[in-house]
C-alpha cells in the first residue's frame, strides 16, 4: 500500500516533505528517491525546516529523521 504522507514540522506546523510511504510502521528515515516534494533547508548534511528546526539528517541516499521534531 502506497501512500502520499505529509512531514511537518513538529514546532511551527509547515510542510517539510511529501513522501510516499509504503506499509504501516514508523517512519524512521526518508527515501530521497520517495520524496514527492521538498520544502525543507539544507545546511550541509542538515535537513531543516524553514523556521530553523532540524528535522534529520542527509545520510546519502536517505534523510535519517529525528524522532519528535517533526508529524505525519
């Protein structure tokens, strides 16, 4: 089951990513060949939202996400 997930920003609300999600689970890091559409700012391997809150990190071939900083 394919779905259309959208990551946000756990303090201001914005969208960070579409991504598309495959089964049930937690989602631990992000595909870059999965994301739909990216909003999100990058600082070096930093992955942030535009208000500044890091939301992973740039691992290479996925975004390895920090738990609580962010919804979907």
């Amino acid at each position: 089951m394919v779905k259309a997930t959208s990551i946000r920003c756990a303090k201001c609300g914005r969208e960070v990513f579409r991504y598309l999600k495959f089964g049930k689970g937690h989602l631990w890091h992000c595909w870059k060949p999965r994301i739909v559409r990216d909003y999100s700012v990058r600082e070096g391997n930093l992955v942030k939202c535009q208000c500044g809150n890091v939301i992973g990190f740039d691992v290479g071939i996925y975004i390895k996400l920090r738990q609580k900083s962010f919804t979907w």
